[in-house]
C-alpha cells in the first residue's frame, strides 16, 4: 500500500469537497477531530513515521514468539455451522439475535484456552473482540448489541483479556470493521451520512477496546468491506489506536500497511525487512463447526509451524470453542501433541531468523544465527538402496544438498546425541549412524554447528554438479 498515494488521494478528494485550498476542521460524533488537511502535507506521517522507526522494538516479543493462538468465539459459535452462517445462509437479523440471548457460556472460559495454549507453546492470544456479525464480546456504551447486555452478561473480553495475562501471554484483539449487524454496516459505501455515522461508531468501539483493558498488545483488523481506507479513516484510525497503545502492533487488514501482512490459510512468505503472520485454522473452519471433522494432523501444524519459522514469519493457529467455551476435543488433542514436541524442540523454532532454504519434500530447515535446524518430517530409515549408497554404514543417512557452509558438529535435539556427518562442501552434506526409526515425532529435528550463516542453495550448486556437465556435453 503507497501511504504517499493514499494521502494524496485523501487530500485531493478533500479539497475538491471544499472546493478551496483550505478544508473546515469537523469532528463527528464522538468529539475526534476528522481528517481535515489544512495544507498539502500528510497529517498523518509523522505518526507513521514513528510507527515506523518503533517497529523493529515494538515487535521484537513477536519476532521471538513464533507461534499464537486464534479464538473465533461469538453468536455464530451457539449455531455451530461456521462463522460466515449468517451471511451464507441468509438469516435475517431478527432471527440471528435471537442467540444473543441464548449465548450462556461457563464463566471464565477462557482460562482454559490460556492454559491450553500454554501448554501448545504458543506465546500469544488474539481473540474475536467483533466478528462479522457485529456482536460486541465486550461491555460498550455505543450498542446494546453486546456481552454484558445480552445472555453472557458479562465482558468476554475482560474475563479473556486476565486469563490470558494470568498465564503469562501476550494479548491481541481481532476486530472486524466489516458489520452485518449495523444498520450502517452496508448503506455507508454509498451514503455519506451513514459512513460518518458508522466511522463514529467503528472508531468508538475500537477507542473503547484500546482504552478499557489495560496494555494490549496486538490489534488485529479484518475485512474493510465495503469502504477504503479514507472510507474508514485508517491513518487516523491507526494514529488513535497508537496514541492509546504506543507499544501496540496492528495488521493490514484496516487498508493500510500496518506492522505485518496476514497471509491466510498459505504459509507464503512476505519479501524480506517485511514481517508477516500466517493464520490458520485446525479444521476448515475458523467458527465453530460441528459437521467439520477435517482436522490437520499434528504435523501439519509443526510442519506448517517450521514452514513460518523458517521464512522469518509467525504462525497464528484457530480454535473454534463451543458456545459454552469448551475446546473441540480433537483441537486440544493436536496442540497439545504439538506442545509437548515443542517442550522438546523449542529451540528450532522460538526466536530464530529467517534463511535462505529451498523447499525440500522430506526436510524443513530454521536457523538462528549459524545454528541449522534440520527438521525431518519423513525420516529415511535404513533401505538396500540406502545401504549400497552410503557403502554399508551403519545406520540411517539424511543428506542436504547445497549447503554453503562448513559443518562443525551436530546432534539430535531429542537425545542429545552427537551426529556424524561427511560434507563434500558445498554438494551435500551427510548426516550419518542416525537411528533407523525416527528418534521424534511429529518432526525429527537435528541441530547442526556451521562457520558461518548456513544458507542452502541447491539450485546455485547445479553447475558443480559432476553429473550436470555429464548430462550436457
Ligand atoms: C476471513 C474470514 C473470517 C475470519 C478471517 C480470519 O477474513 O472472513 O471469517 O475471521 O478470515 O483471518
């Protein structure tokens, strides 16, 4: 997103409205100043450029942390069939508030989604503060349409927001600017007095969220259908959210850039200098869904997990609870399978930097500084091929191709024990005597000790090959 273009767009667009070189300074109804430029310069950029040179402090847990929780919880989880219910099967409002009164989850839920994310190794919570269905899990002055005024009556979001500090996790709120519930949620794309009511009203509700809870740590916007980013007011949206959280990071998702992109459902690295998050759900879901048993293995998760870890991005995971709160059994069973992994084999993924690796259909690579991480989704074993091949040694060989560093030493994280390796630098290097079963489960990970940043370029090393030049001549 050009910040520049958007500004200036902005800026015309205003000053063709006030058909002079100079706009009126309005407010709307909450009392905040709109966006009114009185010159040619960007209101906005010197908090963008302070949100800019925070960023690399601002997100540095996060870089650290890897791996996150997502909490799709709301009405739709009393219907169980999936978050998009309302708008895919066309049920009229009425209809669907009716489960705001029969929403009566067990108090204080969330503080065994916190415990069980804990126990998943995942550092951080983002929950669904307002979904697309505009029900408030959090006590608001600007709608009745809420937690506390409705069957829970009481603030979700408070009771999520100390459960998660009580395990000593990080706190992000997921907020959908797009509303099927409002009365302006949709008239505002094309009528001018609905999108400032609206804007005071979305605007009102995320100063609420920033201002009631204590220090939050991510903000996590979705879908800004219908309008554009000068629609919502992002700049001043984000220069709000900042002024409330100065430690805060928010995503993209409100129209702007914001401090990370939110790829979904594809782990798909951002280009370098740019952080991003995966999220993903455990089944196929993101809401409740009691007919979806499409469950991802757990290792898919700790592949998917490495996968992030390994292009310098973060994988943010869903659970769907129960209207009650409760965990769908198969979720809790796969983060915990993945969580005790993670007791073990951390270190290959916590604070480590993004590399240079290729795709490699059996192994996933991580490093932190020149530390390698080999983690072996489909462990060889020991085969005749494999035997001829590594002239009769004992046990089982993995071999990495390209690898453009020496090797000092390595070891299986599991055990502990030390690994031997041969390196016919930079063809290949070859671990070897590995056990003949996979030593872990889901991912078998080895630590390997290089000189220097332990890049892996197989295709670089194509025209070394011996059997390159053999197949070309
Ligand atoms: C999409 C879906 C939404 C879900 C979100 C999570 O935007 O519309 O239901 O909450 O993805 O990233």
């Amino acid at each position: 997103m050009n910040m520049d273009a958007i500004s200036r767009r902005l800026f015309l667009k205003n000053l063709g409205a006030a058909g002079a070189l100079a706009c009126a300074t309005a407010t709307d109804s909450m009392g905040l100043a709109l966006d009114q430029p009185q010159t040619g310069s960007n209101p906005y950029s010197a908090t963008e450029a302070k949100q800019a040179a925070t960023r690399a402090q601002r997100m540095a847990w996060w870089h650290e942390a890897k791996y996150g929780m997502f909490i799709h919880w709301g009405l739709f989880s009393v219907l169980g069939q999936h978050e998009w219910a309302m708008e895919a099967e066309g049920i009229p409002i009425p209809q669907y508030e009716l489960m705001a009164k029969h929403f009566h989850p067990r108090p204080n839920a969330a503080r065994d989604w916190a415990k069980l994310a804990r126990r998943a190794g995942q550092k951080y919570m983002v929950m669904t503060t307002k979904h697309h269905e505009g029900f408030c899990m959090f006590d608001t002055k600007l709608t009745n349409y809420c937690a506390p005024q409705q069957g829970p009556g009481r603030d979700l979001v408070r009771e999520y927001v100390e459960a998660a500090r009580a395990e000593g996790l990080r706190v992000g709120f997921y907020y959908s600017l797009m509303d099927w519930h409002h009365p302006d949620g949709a008239k505002c794309k094309t009528d001018e007095a609905a999108r400032k009511r609206f804007v005071a009203y979305t605007h009102g509700l995320i100063r609420e969220l920033m201002t009631n809870y204590g220090k939050i740590d991510i903000l996590w916007y979705d879908v800004d259908w219908p309008l554009t980013p000068e629609g919502w007011e992002s700049q001043r949206m984000n220069q709000m959210v900042f002024e409330l959280q100065p430690e805060i990071i928010v995503n993209n998702r409100n129209g702007l850039e914001g401090d990370f992109s939110t790829p979904e459902q594809h782990v798909t690295a951002a280009k370098p200098g740019r952080a991003w998050e995966t999220c993903m759900t455990l089944n196929d879901s993101w809401g409740y869904n009691r007919g979806d048993n499409s469950w991802k293995t757990p290792k898919v998760i700790a592949s998917n997990l490495a996968q992030c870890a390994s292009g310098g991005g973060n994988y943010l995971l869903n659970i769907g609870p129960k209207a009650d709160g409760s965990v769908p059994t198969e979720s809790v069973e796969i983060l915990a399978t993945v969580g005790k992994w993670l007791d073990t084999n951390g270190k290959a993924i916590y604070g480590t930097e993004r590399g240079s690796f290729p795709g490699a259909p059996n192994t996933l690579f991580t490093r932190r500084g020149n530390t390698l991480y080999v983690l072996q989704k489909y462990w060889p074993g020991v085969t005749p091929a494999a035997q001829w091949m590594s002239f009769f040694q004992p046990g089982a060989v993995i071999g990495i191709g390209g690898l453009k560093t020496k090797v000092k030493s390595a070891r299986l994280v599991k055990t502990g024990q030390d690994v031997q390796f041969t390196q016919n630098e930079p063809l290949s290097l070859q671990l070897k005597g590995l056990p003949v079963e996979a030593p872990d489960s889901p991912l078998s990970v080895i630590e390997v000790e290089c000189e220097s940043d332990p890049i892996i370029d197989a295709w670089g090393m194509v025209p070394l090959w011996p059997r390159y030049k053999v197949g070309i001549s």
